[in-house]
C-alpha cells in the first residue's frame, strides 16, 4: 500500500490551487511541509519574523486575488503572525495561515509551546479549523480555500498538529477532493425590485454620489462602474485603501471619499442620495453618521453580504449582490430613463480645484528638509502605470495618498482600515514576487522601516528588488503632532526617532543604499536604485509636516 505523510497532502492542495510560493518562517512542527513543497516546486521564502510572512501573504491576495499562504510553527510563532492576518481580515483580503501545532497526542499534557491557537485565531479570520485525522487534509484544504474567496474575500487558518503533518496514512483511504469542483465562481445578482428602486432615487436626485469600496475591486466592476457613472452623470468617490475601484484619472472621479485628506469629501454631506457600492462604513466614512453623511440623506447599499447592509448606516434600497452584477442590472434600468448632469458636480469641480491649488506648492518646493508631499510626487510620476507603489507610515502615508492618481486595482497597496504600520517592506517584497515584471516602489516613514527593516537580508539573499524611499522626518510624526495639538512642544515623550542613516542599513545587507537632500535629485536618485537592481533604499529627511492636523498649530503647506 502507498503511504503519503500529512505535509505531502497539505503542499499537494497547495498545487492543486497553483500555489506558487508559501511565505514563512522555519519552525520543527511545519519541516514535512517544507519537504513537499521541494518535491513539488514550490518556493518557500523564509522571513525574518512571522509578522512579515503573514504581510507578505495579505500583499499576495490583494495582488493577485488569490490566497496568499503564510506558514508558520507553533505558540509565539502564530502570535507574531497575527498582525499581518488581521490587517488581512480588515481589509477583506484572502489569506491561508497554516499553522504548526504540538503533536496532538500530547494534547492538554502541558506541551512546549501549546496554546489553543483556534481560540487565539478566531476573531480574526473567516474561517479556522483544528486538523486532527490527516486523511482529511484535502478536504480541509478545499473548504479553506472556499471560506478564503467566496462572499466577502478575508484570511482563514488551518490548524495542524506536528504528528497529524509527520505522520503517514494509506493514500487508498485520503479523501479524494476535485479542487476545480469544490466552489463556484458565479457572482450573486440583485433583486429586481430594489434594482429598479435604487435607480429610481438616483434619477430622482439633485445631488447624487457614489462611494465605491474594495467590493467593486473585487468584483472586477471597474468598467461597471465608469458606464453607469458616465451614464448618470454621478460623481463618485472611493475609499483610502480603494483606490484601485477607478483604474485611471475621469472626470466624475472627486477623489478619496475622507475628509482626513481630501477636503472635497466634504461635500458628501450634501448628498441627497448616495449610492454605496461594496464599502466598509467606518472611521473613514463618519461611522455612518452626520456631519459625513448628511442627515436626511436617502441611501442606498450594494453588498454580498446580507448582513452589511443597513450595518451602521439606516438604508431606503439593500442590494445583496457582488458589485460588477449589481453595477451592470443598474446600468440596464438606467438607460432606459434620461439623465442630466446634477448642477451641483459645477462646485465639485471648484472644489477639487481649490485642493489641488492648496498642494500645488508643496508639490513643487525645492526647499530643504524636503515637503513629504513632493517627495512623494517624485515617486508617483516617476513610476509606471502598471508599476506597483505601496505606502508605509503615518504622516507620510497621508501624503501619499494626496500624491496618489488613480491606479490599476492591483497597483497600490495600503495597509486597509486597520492603519498598522511596519508592512511596506514585506509589501514590497510580495509585490515584486507576484509582478516581476513591474517596478516596485515603497514609500515609508522613518518609524515604519524599523519595524521590518532585517527583511532586506532576505530580500538580497532571495534577489527579490525593490526600492524604498524613506521620509525621514526625525519622529514619530502622527502621534508627536497630535502632543503638540493637546499638550504643547515641550510634553512630546516618546516620540524622537533622530537621524538614522536607513540607507546604510540596506548597504550593509547586501543593498543599494543613496542619500538625498536636495528634492530635484530625487528622480535620478530612483532610476540609479532601480539600475542596481538590488534591493535598494533612498533616506531622504524631510520636513516634519502633518496635511490634516496642519492647521491646528501653523505648520506651512
């Protein structure tokens, strides 16, 4: 009889779903996965910390809109993981955690390193079993999968003891799994009735808007999206980490739907009908509430899932739908009326106009320490559209997201709504693996490259190049702006980084490393970092500046 080990049936559901690499970081419980994963000819990349593994697996399935795998050991192995799993979940990215655990004989005999790491895992995940018959591994491995993409996309966990992964069974009796025939692909459609409904309100409407969230992304309902906007004429917004919803500058396109960055925003409290497609209402969107929305505001929601719509926001029309079908019956029912333009977009238009002269300034400064905010020009314009840009930090991830012009959905990765830090570098890494053809920039603060900057020995060790450029303002910027704001400039504890060259940090692991002053040698400071073709990172110090908290205290735009 053929006896086939656990790690052999897990890496063989791996290849049957076209995994190519695994991202991980070595452990005695998870060796059988890495030995099949040699035999099949999948790459294990093993990171510095299991915290970068599970970022780099979040990047891969925002990426690639399939799971990225993050596989690490046992206790404190899945505990450093966690970080990368819940900006996973938040962010409605797919991800599969295997984790090793003690060997299930020993079981509540107070083992090394055991802890209930299903309990541990569970708020954060869709999904999580515990594994205890390894003939059941494909079948488990097929359910995982369907939890990872199905619905709303998020990361879920596989839980494998050592001895389940190590130990053999006889193939005759492995559960047999068609992985092709274990889900569907077939979108949900809305109801007819609330389709007609919810276009009736628009076409009703003298100051419609559009929010668009990660659900259009990932419907793949750009397009969608652009035909009914162009055939209403409704302006529409997108999310912080959503920008991929509009895959090139339009003109009914207003921009980030925050008012953190994006003053036109502020305008959606005049909606008198609004139309949200696919989107997390949070922090970012007001919680729903006044002064965000306004309060007579007619509303209507586009989601998957049932139990998201009228969730912190009251609706007049719920369309439980995936947003390409729903955008595309909308596009149906709205053509067979008349649409005008809404003379309220006129002041959108002035709005937007006001925001770009506001920035223009500092977008152009040659002054030293340099403005974030033409640093992070330099970067946009200098990469490609299908080049990836990933943003990192605090303050300057605000910047960046003021530098950003519309992007492919899968060209521009932030952290999501969960607003972590210490991602870029994994990100980064992720990206240039899932695009080797495209050019990868990071954009960090100086904060955030501490928190994964030993990632750059694997990134020279695994020829995987990318260039970061880090702004180096000298603190901890966000919290540091907001002592000042409350407390005064003499009560900012905890705050002061100093000037740390980053630069040689990345040379003396085997990168490329310049450092820039002068804000017009930012562009040939990136095409020598990209020519080197090693990892790479440009340290530039820059003005400590805040775009939302700047009028508070004076700082100068």
């Amino acid at each position: 009889m053929s006896q086939v080990t656990g790690g052999e049936l897990v890496v063989r559901g791996l290849k049957a779903e076209g995994v190519q690499h695994i991202f991980s970081l070595s452990g005695g419980s998870i060796v059988p996965i890495y030995n099949a994963c040699a035999e099949h000819g999948i790459r294990v990349l093993i990171t510095r910390n299991e915290q970068s593994a599970a970022y780099m697996a979040d990047a891969w399935g925002k990426l690639t809109g399939k799971p990225g795998v993050c596989v690490v050991t046992t206790g404190p192995a899945v505990l450093n993981a966690l970080s990368g799993v819940a900006t996973a979940y938040f962010a409605d990215n797919p991800m599969l955690l295997i984790s090793g655990h003690t060997d299930y004989a020993t079981f509540d005999l107070g083992a090394m390193q055991e802890m209930d790491q299903i309990a541990t895992t569970r708020p954060m995940v869709k999904w999580s079993r515990l594994v205890t018959d390894r003939r059941r591994i494909p079948e488990y491995m097929a359910s995982a999968y369907r939890h990872a993409l199905t619905g709303r996309p998020g990361p879920v966990h596989l839980d494998l003891p050592g001895d389940v992964l190590d130990g053999t069974c006889d193939a005759a009796e492995v559960s047999a799994v068609a992985h092709e025939r274990s889900r569907t692909a077939s979108g949900m459609r809305g109801d007819s009735a609330m389709i007609r409904k919810a276009v009736g309100l628009l076409h009703q409407a003298e100051r419609p808007v559009i929010l668009a969230g990660r659900g259009v992304a990932w419907s793949h309902g750009e397009e969608a999206l652009r035909q009914f906007a162009d055939m209403t004429h409704i302006p529409y917004f997108s999310k912080e980490d959503d920008l991929g919803c509009v895959s090139h500058p339009h003109a009914l396109y207003a921009g980030l739907g925050t008012t953190r960055v994006n003053p036109v925003a502020r305008r959606i409290a005049l909606a008198d009908v609004v139309l949200v497609l696919g989107m997390q209402v949070d922090f970012r969107s007001g919680f729903g509430r006044p002064p965000f929305f306004g309060a007579d505001a007619r509303v209507i929601r586009v989601d998957e899932v049932a139990e998201a719509i009228g969730d912190r926001l009251p609706v007049d029309a719920g369309i439980v739908a995936d947003c390409r079908s729903a955008l595309f019956d909308l596009v149906a029912e709205a053509q067979r009326l008349d649409w005008t333009r809404p003379s309220w977009i006129a002041g959108l238009d002035d709005a937007e106009r006001e925001v770009r002269d506001l920035w223009e300034k500092a977008a152009r400064s040659d002054r030293r320490p340099v403005h974030p905010l033409r640093l992070c020009q330099e970067v946009f314009t200098f990469m490609g559209e299908r080049d990836v840009i990933v943003s990192d930090g605090g303050d300057i991830g605000q910047w960046a997201k003021i530098a950003a012009h519309p992007r492919h959905p899968r060209n521009w990765l932030t952290v999501g709504p969960i607003l972590g830090i210490g991602n870029g570098i994994p990100y980064a890494m992720a990206a240039k693996l899932a695009r080797p053809e495209a050019r990868v920039a990071l954009i960090s603060g100086d904060g955030s490259f501490g928190f994964a900057g030993m990632e750059y020995d694997i990134a020279v060790k695994e020829k995987i190049p990318f260039v970061t450029v880090v702004s180096t303002d000298l603190y901890w910027g966000i919290i540091r702006h907001a002592q000042i704001r409350d407390f005064g400039p003499d009560r900012t504890f905890g705050t002061d980084l100093g000037m740390t060259r980053y630069d040689k940090v990345a040379e003396a692991l085997g990168g490329y490393g310049e450092f820039v002053e002068d804000p017009r040698e930012i562009r040939p400071a990136l095409q020598r970092a990209f020519d080197a073709g090693v990892p790479a990172c440009i340290n530039v110090p820059t003005e400590f500046t805040n775009p939302f908290l700047a009028d508070n205290y004076g700082v100068k735009f």
